[in-house]
C-alpha cells in the first residue's frame, strides 16, 4: 500500500499520466490484435499452399509448411505479450480506479469537517427547541383558527349526531308499523234501492218490538 500511495501521491503523479500510460497500453492492445488476425490469414494461406502441393511438388509443400511454423511462432509470442500487456492494463486500472476512490473519500472527510467545523452539539440542540417551539405556536393558531364562532360556537356535534339517529329510528319504526297493520275496508251502506231489495226478514224484528212495548206497559201499570 505504500508503494501505491507513494507512486500516485507521493511522488506527484498527475491523472493525465496515469491516463496516458492506460491509452497507451490499449493502442498496444489493439496493435496486437490486427497482427494477430494477419499472421492468421498467412498461416491458413500457407496450409492451403502445402496441401495443393503435397503430392505434386514436396519442395514448394515443405517450403509452405516452414513458412506456416514461422508465422505460428511469431503469433505465439504476440500472444503472450498481449496477455502480459493486458494483465498490467488491468492493473494500473483497479489501482488508478482505488486511487480515485480514495481521493473521492480524502476530499469527503475534509468537506465533512469544513461543515461541521462551525456546528456543535450545543447549537444544534438549541436550534431543534426553537425549531419546536415554533412548531408548538403554529400548531396553536391552527386551533385557534379552526374554532367555530357566533352561531355555530356552542353546537355539539356529538349531540346534533344523536339526536338525527333518533329521528331517523323514529322514522323508521313508524314505517315498519304502518307495513304490519291489514288495510280496512269500510262496509258499503246500502241505499234505499237495495233496501227494498233485501228480502222479508224485517217482519220477526217488528213483533220483538211491539212485544217489548207490551212488557214495558205492564211493567209500568
């Protein structure tokens, strides 16, 4: 770790240095590979060259396969060296990446204390009481303010409340009585037309009649 701080910190090395070194390993990178895809393309074309001529003409097959061993030996080293310049790339990277990180949590730590420097607990907590204090005063007026005034100021809601579920019960007991009790209907009274009709019965009524007189004059002698 203290190589790491030293190399990046100590020693004063800038980010464009450490970004110079990063691009250049990629433009390596890159170089490798269009060799690689060139010594490819010459390797397959001399392997064609030999097999052509692998009956016909020995010297021109063997001639081939010495210049496909030699392309294959010089791909074999570019490959290596792409994977060791790869590997540094990678590093330098994670450590220009941890640097970074740092720097970033350095410069945090120093922002946290030029913050706080002027803030203590003590003014903190007289802060929150004002801060509550305030709280408690606007809380208060809201009160104030939502308190019903004139007509309206000595109405209880919870009795207006109940006192609309009575009449509503009232109502509705009434209608429930009025549904069980049987509609009556009045008897018609008969006119003198239907009198007349009626047959002879009313003859019997009129002898009860004439003797209650008779025992009524006897009573009375």
């Amino acid at each position: 770790m203290s190589n790491f701080l030293k190399w990046f910190g100590g020693a004063g090395r800038s980010k464009d240095v450490t970004k110079d070194t990063i691009t250049r390993f990629q433009d390596t990178l890159s170089m490798f590979e269009k060799k690689e895809q060139r010594l490819e393309r010459q390797i397959a074309e001399q392997n064609e060259i030999a097999k052509k001529n692998a009956t016909t003409n020995k010297r021109a097959a063997l001639a081939a396969l010495k210049r496909k061993k030699m392309y294959e030996n010089e791909l074999e080293k570019i490959e290596g060296s792409r994977m060791n310049i790869e590997q540094q790339l990678y590093t330098i990277q994670n450590a220009n990446l941890n640097f970074e990180t740092l720097q970033a949590m350095r410069q945090g730590a120093e922002a946290m204390k030029q913050i706080q420097r002027g803030v203590d607990a003590d003014k903190v907590d007289n802060i929150m009481d004002k801060i509550r204090d305030q709280q408690a005063v606007s809380e208060e007026i809201s009160a104030m303010i939502s308190t019903p005034i004139g007509l309206n100021a000595d109405v209880d809601e919870d009795e207006l409340a109940n006192e609309l579920d009575e009449l509503q019960q009232m109502e509705l007991d009434n209608k429930m009585l009025g549904a069980e009790k049987p509609p009556i209907h009045a008897p018609g009274v008969p006119t003198s037309t239907q009198v007349d009709k009626l047959p002879s019965v009313s003859k019997p009524q009129v002898d009860e009649e004439e003797e209650l007189r008779k025992l009524q004059a006897e009573f009375s002698l």
